[in-house]
C-alpha cells in the first residue's frame, strides 16, 4: 500500500464500512415495504427513495471534508452552545435507545424469529430474544477497537452473500409483475411519497456521524493528510453508492414483485419473512434469521458506541460504560412495542430533526464557496425551525392530533411553498441562508 493512498482494497473495505455501518433494520424494511404499497409505480417511488436515503446521506458523509470539526455536537456548536447540546441529544436519543435500536432487536425478531415460533409464543420470546440481542450488544461495544474491521471485512460480506441469495430465488422465479395498482398514498405524487419514506432509514441523519467513524478508519490505515482523507472518503463513497442504490433497488422491487401472490403486509419485516417462507419455506426462515440479525446487529453496535461516545463527550463525569448500558437497556424495553408502533411513533420525531439536520449539511456543503461562518448556521436555522416543528406536528399519530393542530397544520400548508409534500423547510432554509449573507456581507463591509 502507498503510504500516500489507500489501496484499491482497501478503498472497497472503506467503502463497505460505510455501507455496513449505514445499512441496518430499516434499510431492509422500508423498500420492501414501499414496494408492495407503491405497485407499478414503484420505479417513480424508488427514485424519490434513493434522494433522501442515498443522496442525502452520500452529501452528509462529504460535507465533513469542508469543515474542520471532529463531531456532531462540534458542527451544531456553529449555531450556539445550547442548541448544539439539545440537538445533539435528540439526535442520539432517535438514533439510540428510543427508536433506531429497539428497532433493529424488533425487525430482527419479528422476521427472522417469530416466523419460526408462530405468534402464540411471541411475546415472551420476544423479550427474551431483546435481553440477549442487546446483552451481546453490550459486550462488543464495551472493547470497540477491531469492532468497525469486523464490520468492513466480515460482517458486510457475509449479510451480502446471505441477502443476494435470497434475492437471487426472488427474481429467477418471482410472484407476479409490477403490474399491480399501488396503494393510496401512492397513487398520486409516488416520487415525493418515497422521498419522505426514504426519512425512515434514519441515515441522513446520522450521515455525518458515520463519516466521523470511518475516517477514523481510514487514519488507521496511514492516512492522515486531510485532504487525501477527502479523496479516499469521496472514493470509497462510490462503492457505498452503488452497493446501497442497487439493493434499495432490487428490495424495492421484489415487494412489488410479491404482489402476485403475497396481499401488502404491516409492515417490511413481515413482507420479508412472508417473501422467504414462499421461496425457501422452512430454510428461508432460518436464512432471513441469519441475514437480518447480522444486518441489525453490526449497525446495533455501531450505533450504541456512537451513543456512549458522544454522551461521555458531553457529561465527561459519567463513564462510557454508563451511557451504553443505558443505551441497551432502555431499547430491549421499548422493543416490546412492536414493529409497526415503533415505526409509527418515530415519524413525527424523524420529521421534526431532519430539516434540522439537513440545514448543517447543506450550510457545510457551501463553504468551499462562501467559507466557514456561523452566522450562516445560526440565520438558516432559525428560519427552519418553525417548518421543522410543523412538519413533526403534521405527523402525529391519530390519538395526539388536536382540532387546534389540525387546523394549525392546515394554516401552514396554505402558506408556505411545498409543505404539503414534507418539504415546507427548503424555501426557509433558502431564505434564511441569503438572510445570513447579508449580515455577513454587511459586517465585512463595516470592518473594512
């Protein structure tokens, strides 16, 4: 290897860390899912999908490489102090013990175990099987040194083979064709509704998270010069790319595909175990265990750490091992709730930290051109905020939705360009970033 760039195994290793670290419980759902409502649109709706879960997170690992911080909290610091702390809480709180995690014990569960047992035992084994996942969780994280190798050289290449076997069966003999009509919701606007469906994968929100974990990869393979850092991280983003393009594809397309024989279940998970016990009865059972909990498990662990890491960061007086029993704990808990109720209650949440999230990659994005000024966080920011809160309020479940919301929610939509669609923060965001190049300008001008 030159000590001055990463060989092309090592750039393919790279890039399969990210893939692995970003490809959990979710990723495998959620296209699946969207498949079987989206029918013969599900093309138009797979393209929205791969923005938002691809795109997205593909700018957020390189919008890392423009700035010089070394952690989420730091980039959100750029607006201020408090904000960079309750930020960064909400976002490891999704990520970990709230939604993101027990989800990945629940998906893993409900596809590759539940199907094996039937479902008058489920709810104990359930929570025997959420104690054990995430005690092994515990375990791995407590010594994370060797832990992302693993992921990048062994756990990665291992759920692709056991994936693309599944997937091979799928389409050398599939159910049907997409010739089925889709579902209501994707009826009409199919692209925008795989947009926002696309925000349940979780990754661009922690998009910049992982880019921090994996250039510490790449620095423990001998380079250190930033911005050879840049190019190794831009080149192992391509095998990230087309790896997570093709499989969100491919499982897109097979849950439409299921439409031939299979009704669209209540979720990705139980479509996936359905779809395997059609093509490999029993075995395909056992496979789906295999390839869901080494899927959920590897991001499980990555994800916990993160968790522990970044907490200790922020309240350095209690230890690491602390925050990540904590971050195991409360998940093998809250996975008991089931699948779909997971799923459900973490929308309005997801729906709220994205644009929030969103904004500092875009703002960081820009600074090649514009350089690196708070005052370019702080003014976008601000002006998302609202948009934000109402988008998070729009996607309440039934049970917490007011008159009073509705009505607010239904304002909010009237007024502001593209907010019926989950996109009311772009025109603010925009507005808000000219907003801040104008006080920039404007005190450069005074100083001067």
């Amino acid at each position: 290897m030159n000590s001055n760039r990463l060989s092309l195994k090592n750039t393919i290793y790279i890039g399969l860390l990210l893939f692995g670290i970003f490809f959990g419980a979710g990723n495998v759902i959620f296209p699946i899912s969207m498949g079987q409502q989206a029918g013969f649109n599900t093309p138009m709706a797979t393209a929205g999908f791969l923005v938002t879960s691809v795109g997205f997170s593909l700018l957020g690992v390189l919008s890392v490489t423009f700035i010089k911080e070394t952690g989420l909290y730091e980039i959100a610091r750029k607006v201020n102090k408090p904000y960079a702390y309750l930020f960064t809480i909400i976002v490891f709180l999704i990520l970990g013990p709230l939604f993101a995690t027990p989800r990945l014990a629940t998906t893993s569960f409900e596809v590759g175990i539940q199907p094996l047992i039937g479902t008058d035992l489920s709810k104990p084994v359930l929570a025997i099987f959420s104690i054990a996942f995430f005690a092994l969780t515990f375990i791995l994280a407590l010594r994370p040194a060797k832990l992302m190798t693993y992921i990048g050289k062994y756990l990665t290449p291992l759920f692709l083979i056991l994936l693309g076997i599944l997937l091979l069966f799928a389409f050398i003999n599939p159910m049907g064709n997409l010739s089925h009509g889709p579902q209501a919701t994707y009826q009409s606007g199919s692209f925008f509704t795989g947009f926002l469906e696309g925000y349940n994968t979780m990754d661009a929100l922690g998009a910049q998270l992982m880019a921090f974990i994996v250039i510490n990869a790449i620095k423990e393979l001998g380079i250190t010069e930033p911005k050879q850092i840049a190019k190794e991280l831009t080149k192992s983003s391509v095998v990230f790319i087309v790896v997570m393009s093709v499989i969100y594809i491919l499982l897109a397309l097979m849950g439409a595909l299921s439409l031939g024989t299979l009704s669209p279940a209540a979720n990705g998970g139980a479509a996936l175990a359905q779809i395997a016990t059609h093509y490999l009865g029993r075995l395909g059972n056992v496979l789906l265990a295999a390839i869901i909990i080494v899927a959920c498990l590897k991001t499980a662990i990555g994800l916990i750490m993160a968790f522990g890491e970044t907490m200790n960061h922020l309240f350095p007086k209690v230890s690491y091992q602390t925050f990540i029993a904590i971050a195991c704990i409360l998940p093998a808990l809250f996975a008991n709730i089931g699948l779909t109720n997971i799923i459900a209650y973490s929308v309005p949440a997801l729906m709220f930290i994205f644009p929030l999230a969103l904004v500092l990659i875009f703002v960081a994005l820009l600074t090649p051109l514009v350089g690196d000024h708070r005052i370019l966080y702080q003014t976008t920011t601000l002006f998302v905020l609202i948009p934000a809160i109402m988008d998070g309020l729009n996607n309440l479940p039934k049970f917490l939705r007011t008159e009073t919301i509705t009505s607010l929610v239904e304002g909010y939509h009237a007024i502001i360009p593209f907010s019926s669609i989950g996109l009311g923060w772009v025109v603010p965001a925009i507005i808000g970033y000219i907003f801040g190049l104008i006080i920039l300008a404007t005190t450069q001008k005074s100083k001067a």
